[in-house]
C-alpha cells in the first residue's frame, strides 16, 4: 500500500503494511488504512478507534474536524462515530509527498482526541478492558472485540436473509433498465460527436439500467444485474451504430438521404468504403473502456443484490 521510505515517514513508523491495509498503534490508538475507490477516485480511509467520552464531545470533534477539513485539500472528507472515528483522505500527485500530507492531518486529529479524553477500544461497544482483534469486513478493516466480532457476524448473516428474500419484479425492472440505459446511449452519442469513444459514458449506462431496475423493480436483485448488464451490452451497440450513422448521415444529407436511410445501409456503406474494421475497433475499444470503468461497480452491485458479505480475522 504505501512505499517502505514513506511508511517509516508515515505516523512515526508505527504502520505495518499487509498490501491490502496497513495498520498499527499510535499514541495508544490503533490506526487501520483502507484504500478503496470511490466514484472511480482512489480514496484513503483512516479509521481510528476512539471512543467519545460523551455525545457533547462527539459534535464538538465533528465541528473540529470541519475545520480540520477546510484547511487542508487532501482532507477529503470524516465521519464520526460513537466508537470510531473515519477520515477519507486523497493522495497527492506525487507519492513521496503522502508521509507529510497524512501526517499533517492524522497528527492534530490524535492529538485533539487525545487531549479530549477519547479512549482506544472496541469500535462496536468501546469496550477497552479486552483485547481486540482486527477484522476484515467486505472491503474495510475494524478492531473489535470478541463478542462484537460475533454480533456484528450475526447482523451481517441477518442482513443477507433479508436481502435474499426480497424478490424484485422482472417486466417493471426490464422497463426501468431500458430508460436506463437509454440515458446512458444518449450520453454515448454525445461524447462520440464530439470525438471521443468513452468508457464513462458506458460505465453510466450500467449504473442507469441498474438504477431503472432497481426503481422499477422494485430491487435489484442478482437477476436484475445481470439483465441490466445484458441490455447495456445492445444498448451500447446501437449506440455505436447510431454514432457511425450520424457520421455517414452528415456526409450524404446534401445527396437527399434520410437518416432513416442511412441507418438501414449502414452495414452496406461500411463495407463499401472498406471501414468495416475501424467500426469494430470503435465498438471493441468502446466494450474494452465501458468493462473497466464499471467491473467494480457491477461486483459491488452482485455482492449488495445477494447479500452476501466477507468477514475474516485478520492480521
Ligand atoms: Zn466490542
């Protein structure tokens, strides 16, 4: 996760680096890194576990890490917890900046905790009397104590029962998918006229038959993802075919051609003008982009639409 130079930078050395998470006490509290994207941005999450001494001193932290915020723009966002507290951190351009940036906002944050009386303990009861242990939760890490370790196991295995009887409905949800991604086709178009082939623009027709699915559907379940990724597969054809037609119509409209017209020949008038590989490319890169930008999004929406969860000690 971070380079062995800037890890000894990092909070005095006291991190260890598992590749996946990089964790370790300092001043008493255990400080775990998550790094997980977020609307395609990869976004650092510290969570630190603290408990407050009261609800009085949980707002005043929030107002301090407000203006924590303002001053610093890797500072990316926080959340407070009773038991933990969650900041989001972007790195900088240039990697060997990070140890000075994370250290810069991370530092003040221990010290006002500290200074505030927080205390280091389980994240789910802040218990601080039993020993915690890390645990992998899905994509994020959290210390927590035996017994919570089962109580959260136990909500999360709850929370799939419910989630795998919730049966969406199919007609609805094949409807809501298609003006889904009819958005999506229409964002294509435009990007192509103006040049570009764009994986977005497929990422965005996913996430908008999944959203129509999931409205219409009432919920988006496994079935509904996988029909939402099926109709954004024609969805995105149609949208080359309609971008090249564009084209080719911009050429023959002085001639009298309708674009009705050339839609219909467009296969004809590829061949003809010996483009028909350069159409493939234009379609194959646009698949190439649209799988790239939207993998992690259609594994988290399966992951979500079956309830499933992963949850294991870790190191
Ligand atoms: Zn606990």
């Amino acid at each position: 996760m971070f380079r062995n130079k800037d890890l000894n930078q990092l909070l005095g050395g006291c991190l260890t680096d598992f590749k996946t998470y990089a964790r370790g006490t300092y001043r008493g509290f255990q400080i775990i890194f998550d790094l997980r994207a977020v609307n395609n941005a990869q976004i650092f999450f510290v969570t630190i576990n603290a408990s407050a001494p009261g609800l009085e001193a949980l707002s005043a932290l929030a107002s301090f890490l407000e203006s924590q915020k303002a001053g610093s723009k890797h500072f990316h966002g926080f959340s407070c917890y009773e038991h933990f507290i969650e900041l989001e951190l972007t790195s900088p351009a240039m990697p060997k900046k990070i140890p000075a940036i994370f250290n810069g906002i991370i530092d003040p944050v221990v010290q006002y905790i500290t200074m505030q009386s927080f205390t280091p303990g389980c994240q789910n009861c802040g218990d601080s009397t039993m020993p915690l242990d890390c645990y992998q939760i899905n994509n994020a890490h959290q210390m927590l104590c035996e017994n919570c370790s089962r109580e959260v196991e136990a909500r999360l295995e709850d929370n799939k029962a419910a989630v795998k009887s919730q049966k969406s409905s199919l007609i609805p949800g094949l409807v809501g998918a298609l003006l889904g991604a009819l958005i999506g086709a229409a964002v294509w178009i435009g990007i192509y006229k103006l040049g570009y082939i764009a994986g977005i623009a497929g990422a965005i027709t996913v996430i908008c038959a999944m959203k129509g699915y999931e409205m219409f559907g009432r919920a988006l379940d496994v079935k509904g993802v996988i029909i939402s990724v099926l109709i954004s597969v024609v969805m995105i054809y149609f949208a080359n075919n309609i971008s090249w037609a564009w084209d080719v119509y911009d050429e023959l409209k002085p001639y009298g051609y309708s674009f009705t017209d050339t839609y219909r020949g467009l296969h004809d008038i590829i061949v003809k003008a010996e483009a028909l590989p350069y159409f493939y490319r234009d379609l194959g890169i646009g698949y190439f982009l649209t799988l790239i930008c939207s993998v992690g999004t259609i594994i988290n929406a399966l992951r979500n639409s079956s309830g499933s969860y992963k949850m294991k000690k870790a190191k």
